[in-house]
C-alpha cells in the first residue's frame, strides 16, 4: 500500500514539473486608449448633466427666495395703506416734487407712492396723575411710569431707486446694469404734551427719546384739507431711508395702457368725469413698469405692483425682461383702501 502511494505522488510531482511556467499578461497601450475614450464618452455627458442639474436648482433657488422677498414687500406696503388718510395720486405727487417737499429726485431716484397716515406709538404717553407729576416719554421707556398707546400724523413715501455705482452692495454680483430697490422715508409729528407751558408755539414734548419726537422736516402749519399746502418744510432732510427690498427688475415691459382704469373700476371725479390713466398711474418714467401704483384720491384706494428679478441675483449682465423668461420675473399686486382718518 506504501508503495502504491509513492508511486502515485511521483508520477503527479513529475507531470506538475512537465508543464511550462505560466506568465501573467497585462492590458496593452491600445486597450488603455480604448477604455480612456469609452470612459470619457460615458462621464462626459454624465458630467454636463450635474452642472446643468445645479444650475437649474440654483435658479430654482433664486426664483423662490425672489418670490417670497417680493410678496413680503407687497405685504408690508399693504399693511402701511391700511392706515392711510390720504393718498397723492400723479397730479399730486408731480405738486409734491414742485414743491420740493418730498426727498430729491432724479434720474435714478422716482417717487412712487405718497401718503399720510395714523402712526401708532405703543407705550408712549406718559399718563399724568397728580398735578405735581411731570413725566416724559424716556420714563415709558424707562419703565418708571404708567404710559399709554397714542396715534400721531406721518408722512410716508416709496421710492424707486437705481444703483449707478457696479461695486455697490446694492449691485451684486458685481456689473451693470444694476437692479433696482424699494426705499420707505417717513417724518412724523411729535408727542402732544399735556401741560405744555406754551402749547401755541410748543405743543411738543421738549424732552424725548430719539424716535418720538417731531421729525425735523415735519410742518405743523399742515392742513389735510389742504393737502398740497405747508405739506413739510421744504428742502429739509427726511428720516434716513430704509431699504424695503432689492433686486427690482430693471428692464421695460409693456402693459395695459389702461392698466389702472381697468384694475379700479374706472374712477370717476367730484363731476362724474372719468379720471384719465396718467393721473391714477404713478410709475418711472423709464417704463420699466416694475414698481407702480395705481391711486384713486378721492376713495382713498390705491394698487401696487412690484416686479422682481431673479436671474440678476445671480448674473450681472443677460437677465433683461422676456416672455419665455417671466417665471424668473415674479410679479404681485395689492390693492387697498385706507381706513385711517385724522383723530379716529
């Protein structure tokens, strides 16, 4: 049996030994060539579709964050009407500029919705309780005396305004042309004091916290039923302005030539006159037709519209106006009747 097997294990070791030594192969230049081509006909394409998957979404992106910035703007200009008292319409805003009682003007700088309010002043009336008592506004804020809500007169304007400078923070990404922005000026009345020692020529809190008193261009000589005369003291400076929200399409579009005829009911004057569209429509005189107004004075209604511009969030220069382009141009619109009233 011994023998047997070590027969078995020799004639195996020697036909192992009888075979030639096999020799690993690898892959030759051209099949490296082929598979580098074959690889970038693949990837290629995969590749452009991703950078076009993340444009889209960045553009996405863009389009709704300029929708949501744009329907807050019409919000907030809606809840500012809601208490106004008195709306210039075309002819009155034109007086206003004649006047120079608004902010300067110029071409890049359009007045385009002008109006007098009720301004709530929360917690700022100091309530006097003994004859001996003499509190002022700073002790509301201060906390040290009972104090009530109160309403004073305030004049608030929008306006239009195009950035010329490319390196401003208003025109990024850096390049013209520059959108444009929405900016609110406001001057108010000042506090009454009650026992105010000359209340003919100093009716007014003589001490007060920044933000309650009279506003330097404000007019106390103002008589709503006049509206166009001692409006503010001319040529004075109003509040700093306040940015309302930024990139504002800047290129023209065409719209209905009786665009605020049609969208308030085609208003009529005191004599049953139909009021023409160039004295409701307030809007640049560039057409761009991106922020305007439509006002109706005599019902104290008044109708905005603001159009952005995504793409120029994102690209300095080919993001004009086009119809194939318009959901990248979000659009909104209010319209509101004031429903505040001088003592009310």
């Amino acid at each position: 049996m011994k023998s047997l097997l070590r027969l078995l294990l020799k004639s195996q070791h020697q036909r192992n030994r009888s075979h030639p030594a096999q020799t690993e192969k690898g892959m030759t230049l051209v099949e490296l060539l082929v598979g580098a081509i074959m690889a970038f006909l693949i990837i290629t394409p995969m590749l452009a579709f991703v950078v076009d998957m993340l444009n889209t979404d960045r553009k996405e992106q863009v389009k709704a964050n300029t929708e949501q910035d744009i329907q807050a703007a019409v919000d907030f200009i809606g809840q500012d009407l809601s208490q106004a008292i008195y709306i210039y319409d075309n002819d009155g805003i034109n007086a206003l500029k004649a006047g120079n009682f608004i902010p300067p003007q110029d071409a890049n700088r359009t007045p385009i919705l002008v109006f007098w309010k009720r301004q709530i002043q929360r917690n700022a009336l100091p309530v006097i309780q003994t004859a001996a008592d003499t509190p002022n506004p700073k002790d509301c804020i201060a906390g040290t005396t009972q104090c009530n809500d109160t309403y004073v007169l305030s004049l608030v304007a929008y306006y239009q305004i195009k950035d010329t400078t490319p390196n401003s923070i208003w025109c990024q990404p850096s390049g013209g042309p520059c959108p444009t922005r929405i900016a609110r000026y406001q001057i108010r009345d000042g506090l009454k004091d009650p026992k105010a020692a000359n209340p003919a020529t100093e009716p007014d809190y003589i001490t007060v916290e920044q933000g309650q008193k009279r506003s330097d261009a404000y007019n106390s000589l103002l008589d709503l039923s006049k509206p166009l005369v001692n409006v503010t003291k001319p040529n004075v400076p109003w509040n700093p302005e306040q940015v309302l929200v930024n990139d504002i399409d800047y290129s023209p579009k065409a719209i209905d030539s009786k665009e605020c005829e049609n969208a308030l009911g085609n208003p009529t004057d005191p004599k049953n006159n139909f009021i023409e569209e160039k004295t409701l429509k307030i809007a640049n005189p560039d057409n761009t037709n991106s922020f305007y107004a439509c006002v109706d004075t005599a019902r104290n209604t008044a109708r905005v519209t603001i159009r952005g511009n995504s793409l120029r969030r994102i690209q300095p220069t080919g993001a004009d106006y086009e119809d194939k382009k318009s959901a990248f141009f979000p659009t909104a619109s209010i319209q509101v009747q004031g429903l505040g009233a001088p003592g009310k």
